[in-house]
C-alpha cells in the first residue's frame, strides 16, 4: 500500500471535514458517552485528520492509537482537546497484526481506507471488529460518483475508467473500489451490527481550485494506465477540465459513504 504525501493530506483536509456526517459522527460518540476513557484505534491514520474531526467537540477523555505504515506522517499528529495520542507504525497490509491492534478498543475508525481494500481484508477486520465488541466508524469510502460541471462529453468515460482502476489490487487483494461502503454494511449486519450509513460527498467549489486540479490529473492518471491507446483523448479532456478550474467556473461532486455500526444486544 502506497503512502499518500502529507501536502495531498492537508489539501483535501477541510473538504473531508465539511463532507462527513455529523449524524453519524455524533451517534457514535452518542453510544460511547458512559464510561471512563474511551479508547480508540485509528487505521491508516495520516497525519490525524480522522482524530481532529471526531475528537474536537467530544468531552470524554479518549486515548488514540493512530496507526499507518508511514512515521513521517504520523510525526505529524498531535493531541485534540482531551484526547491523548499514542502512534504505531504497522503495515496493515499484513492482517496478522489485525487481532492485537484492535483488541480491547471501544471504537474502531478509518477514513479514506475501506475502497483500497480486499473483501477478504475487510471480512478479516470487521471480525476482529466484532470479537472486541468495539463500535465502528467508517468514512469518506468512495463510491463511484464523479460529477463534474460545466459537463464534458469525455466525462462518462473517464468516470467508467477510474472506477475500473479504483478495483486494481493496492496490496490487499483486490480492491473492492466503489463496493466497499455496501459490502461494508453487508458484513458488519452478518457481524451483529446495527448499521448506520449515509452519503458524505464533497462538493467542491471553484475557490478550491489546487484540490480540484490534483484530483482531475490524477484521474487522468489512473484512465489513461487502463487505456494506453487512448492517452491522447484522456489528456485532451484533462486539459478542457483543467482550463475550466482556471477560468473559475469548475464545480465537481466526488460521493463518499459514511458506515457506522454498534453492536445489537445478544451479538
């Protein structure tokens, strides 16, 4: 599993912030407000975007375990109101250290992850998920959705190719891309969970101009590595949607899923 660099991180930051739902955000801490201190494991945890979303605004002293394989991002975390942060450098591909990284937690969360997974990863985590009786949250799982506006006739296509690209194996197996928010809640309802899902896009506007540049070269990116014969028309539409951000009337919708799950009494 790549590394993603921690300037891409802090770019997409505050659109992953104002995408994510509140709802289930706050039915989670919602379900976790009795006891002492809650403690949370975070998997591929960057830099602790994850844990500066949930933690602000939550009173309850928690302890984070922020895992990822990159210390470079992880340096980079620090603590969040009255949450306390421990790091772990940990290669998730290896689902061996699955069991002792999730044990005993109350609350197991990614963000950005769930779509670069195998459906047997995630089946081996939702597992451990479920022996340790924590509650789950998952957000920002991509889902297939790109809209871009003004419309352009290459986007069906693009679309169609990144989505293709998005199931290429990332090092878990093959990865389950725009599936993962559905077989997410398929798997944790077969676990026991009650399931809570709802949609967390980003809408980005055109002031947002360097993340939406990012985001359409690397789309071009990933269409024309499944389409080689075809870079030529892959560009040119990069180029259009390019010229559209500059000339600040670019607007795109990337859908997102949010899961949540607690356990039902008896599971």
């Amino acid at each position: 599993m790549s590394s993603f660099s921690a300037g891409w991180l802090a770019l997409r930051e505050p659109a992953d912030h104002r995408a994510r739902s509140r709802r289930l955000t706050q039915a989670v801490r919602d379900h976790l407000a009795a006891g002492t201190t809650v403690s949370v494991v975070d998997l591929a945890a960057g830099t602790g975007s994850n844990l500066r979303y949930v933690a602000s605004g939550w009173d309850r002293p928690q302890a984070w375990l922020l895992v990822d394989q990159d210390p470079d991002l992880l340096s980079r975390a620090r603590q969040v109101g009255s949450a306390t942060v421990t790091t772990r450098v940990a290669d998730l591909i290896d689902g061996r250290q699955m069991p002792a990284i999730l044990e005993r937690r109350d609350l197991i969360t990614a963000s950005a992850l769930l779509d670069l997974v195998s459906r047997a990863w995630l089946e081996q985590m939702i597992a451990a998920c479920q022996r340790s009786r924590a509650t789950v949250l998952f957000a920002l799982t991509y889902d297939g959705r790109m809209e871009c506006s003004p419309e352009d006739p290459g986007d069906a296509a693009v679309r169609a190719l990144v989505n293709q690209h998005q199931q290429i194996d990332k090092g878990f197996g093959a990865a389950l891309g725009p599936d993962a928010a559905g077989c997410a809640a398929e798997l944790l309802e077969a676990a026991g969970y009650r399931v809570l899902r709802e949609s967390s896009d980003w809408q980005l506007q055109p002031d947002e101009a360097e993340l939406q540049r990012q985001l359409i070269q690397g789309w071009a990116d990933a269409a024309a590595e499944l389409s080689a014969g075809d870079t030529e028309s892959i560009f040119d539409w990069r180029n259009r949607r390019l010229a559209h951000v500059t000339a600040n009337r670019s607007r795109l919708v990337v859908g997102h899923q949010d899961v949540a799950g607690t356990l039902r009494i008896g599971n």
